[in-house]
C-alpha cells in the first residue's frame, strides 16, 4: 500500500516535470514566432482613407440583432442566426434576374 502511494507520487512528479519541460518549449516557440511588435507592423500599413458604405439590399427576417452569418458553399446563399433564436437560410441573388 505505501509502496503503491510511492509510485503514485513518482508518476505524478514526473507528470509535472513534463508539463514543465513542455511550457517551456511551447514558450520558446512562441518567441521565434514573435518577431515584431503588433505597433511596428501597423505603422508601415496604409491608410485607407475616409470611404462611403452603400446599402444595397436590407435581408430582413430576424427580430433581434443578428449574432453570425457565413457563405454556403455555392455561394449562392447565406445562413444568419440571430439573439432571438432564429436561423435563416438566404438567397443572396435575385433568383428573377
């Protein structure tokens, strides 16, 4: 029993050794990749300049603001889900066009 409780504890030490060991590298990677400041790269980015949305069309259907929307596959239409527990399945064309 106390031999038992004995291997429990060298296991578990070894467990967080590695655990350790595994931090540690997963932190040294993690500096390779972090070669630049996120403020030196948007310095060097262009700025777009003031520019003027157009609505299109209006979608309408949900009654409470809409929380995710993504393309089909085809490209063709569009799947929203909204707050009030509502998901649609839309044309984005005209389909009299």
């Amino acid at each position: 029993m106390a031999a038992e409780g004995l291997h429990e504890n060298e296991t578990l030490a070894s467990l967080k050794s590695e655990a350790e060991s595994l931090k540690s590298k997963l932190e040294e990677e993690r500096a390779k990749l972090h070669d630049v400041e996120l403020h030196q790269v948007a310095e060097r980015v262009e700025a777009l300049g003031q520019f003027v949305m157009k609505t299109r069309r209006t979608l309408k259907g949900h009654g409470n603001k809409v929380l995710c929307m993504d393309w089909c596959k085809d490209k063709r239409r569009i799947v929203s889900s909204s707050q009030d527990g509502t998901e649609l399945l839309l044309l984005s064309i005209d389909p009299w066009d």
